[in-house]
C-alpha cells in the first residue's frame, strides 16, 4: 500500500506534458539576412532632401506595381536614407518586405516606424502580417486589432479572420495548462500539509506514552497516606485523649507539629514533582521526539490547535 502511495505521488510530482495545439494557417521560415539599411531619425531633413524622397517613393510604387520587388526596395532605401523621419517610408519598404516573404526584415521596419509615429497604423499592420507568417498568433491578432481601431481596410479583415481562431486556441491552451499545474500545487501543498500534521500528530503521541509511563513508575514508588501513616489517628494513639492530659492547656504541646509530620508535604508534591508531571529530561533525550520539535514545520502545525504545554497536559 505504501509503496502505490509513493507511486502515485511520484506520478503527481511529474511534469505535465502538454500536448500540441491544432493551428490552421499557412506559415513561412524566417528570413535571415543582414538588416537593411536604416537612416537616423534625429537628423534635420532639408526640404531638398525631403522631395527626393518623395520622388523616390514615387518610383517605388512603380516598381511595385510591375512587380519588381527587389527595384522597389532599392527605391525605398533611398527614400528612407534621404528623410529617416518619416514613419511611412518604413512602413511602406516593410509592406514590400512582406510580399517577398521576408517577415523578420518587415518587423524592423514595422518597428522603426512605429518609434517615429505610435500611431502608425500601416506599421501596425505591416508587423502583424508579418508575424502571423511567423506563427506568432497572438502578437499578430494585437496588431492587427490595433491597426484596425486607427485606420481599418479590408485587407486587415481578411488577416484576422485567419489569425483569431489561432491565437483563441493558443490562449485556450495555456488556460487549461495553467490550471493543471495550479491544481497540481495545491495538491502537492496539500500533501505537505497532511504530511506535517501526521508527523505532529506522532510527536505528541509519543511525548503522551512517555508521561504515561513516567507517571505510572512514581505512583508505584509512593506509599500512601501521610508519610509514617497514622493507624487508628495520630502516632502515638490518643486514647482518651492527647497524651499526657491536659490541665489548663495542652501539656507537651506538639512539638514538632504532628508526630511524623510531613516531611515533603503531601505525597506526590513539589519535593520530587506532582505525579503526571512531564520528565523533560527523558523527551529531550529522545532523538526522534528532538527532530521534530526542532522542525519549525512541526511545531506551527502543533500550535494550530493548541501550544505544547497544553498537548502535553
């Protein structure tokens, strides 16, 4: 029996295994090349400078058009060398960097627009496009949302529809593995928590056996009555009354008190202790009983019905 106890319990200790998640949705490797180029946002951009931008955003978009990707980031690197502080210009080369399936290179530039503008909404949608194709579900769906309470389209409609049910699954999958372990705590603190009171519990039994044990041995070592006993009264007699008579008082008196008197008082009192009393010495010998006073664990599970003392007496 103990040892399917022990069994069990080491089953409960076991780790939890959690099991896949099923997720739709079509996902890409991650793209490993050398960051693109980026410019400094705190530079001052000359109206000059500003227009070749715009120029070369122009041409951008008719690369894009024709499909040349590649042209198209070359044209927007440029854009994004000439004016560095502007937010579209990065959010527009990420776009690009979606439709070549390059979603790392898209998040950085999603990033760096989102640092000039937080309100960005195509940097907002541009990194959850991005990291939808990454699987990262639940990141994604907060950009998007996010990108569709400032500036919503059809496009990023068309994206959460894909990317909720994911990331609703992901998020139901970790509730219910975090309450499997929660659970699995508190049963494990449960056990503790027996395991303290039984040990507290064979604690005092023991200390109880002891002082029965010791009680019994000083009550078969006391006589009874007072000591030197007193057949038929005091020591001595008193036939007729005290020895001696007593005209115009008590001749003799009584010396000594009562013959015999009581050396130790009362059978059983303090000289030699009152019978029941505890033999500390005896428990503070036993090494068992030592442990686990010592453990403080003991003792607090002890104390939560009553204090030592009152267990012992």
């Amino acid at each position: 029996m103990a040892d399917l106890q022990d069994a069990q319990e080491e089953g409960d200790d076991s780790d939890i295994v959690e099991s896949d998640v099923e997720l739709e949705g079509d996902t890409v490797e991650p793209d490993n090349d050398p960051p693109q180029k980026m410019g400094d946002p705190t530079v001052e951009v000359s109206e000059e400078n500003r227009d070749a931008s715009q120029m070369a955003k122009g041409q951008a978009m008719e690369a894009i058009s024709e499909g040349k990707l590649e042209e198209a980031i070359g044209h927007l690197t440029e854009a994004i060398l000439l004016n560095p502080t502007s937010a579209i210009m990065y959010a527009t080369r990420a776009s690009v960097y979606i439709k070549m399936k390059k979603p790392n290179a898209a998040i950085r530039d999603a990033n760096a627009a989102l640092e000039i503008n937080p309100d960005s909404a195509k940097g907002y949608k541009s990194r959850g496009i991005a990291r939808s194709m990454l699987g990262q579900w639940e990141e994604a769906a907060k950009d998007l949302h996010l990108a569709s309470k400032l500036d919503y389209d059809e496009e990023i409609s068309a994206v959460l529809k894909k990317v909720e049910p994911n990331a609703h699954r992901i998020e139901e999958h970790r509730r219910k593995y975090e309450r499997l372990r929660k659970e699995k705590e508190d049963k494990k603190i449960e056990r503790e928590r027996q395991r303290r009171r039984a040990q507290a519990q064979a604690a005092y039994e023991k200390a109880k056996k002891q002082e029965q044990s010791s009680s019994s041995r000083t009550h078969e070592g006391m006589p009874s009555g007072f000591p030197g006993g007193m057949p038929e009264g005091f020591p001595g007699g008193m036939p007729g009354g005290f020895p001696g008579g007593m005209p115009g008082g008590f001749p003799g008196g009584m010396p000594g008190g009562f013959p015999g008197g009581m050396p130790g008082g009362s059978p059983g009192s303090v000289p030699g202790g009152m019978p029941g009393n505890i033999d500390y010495s005896k428990i503070l010998n036993d090494p068992e009983l030592m442990t686990a006073f010592k453990d403080p664990e003991v003792m607090s599970a002890l104390q939560d019905g009553t204090s030592f003392t009152q267990l012992l007496f």
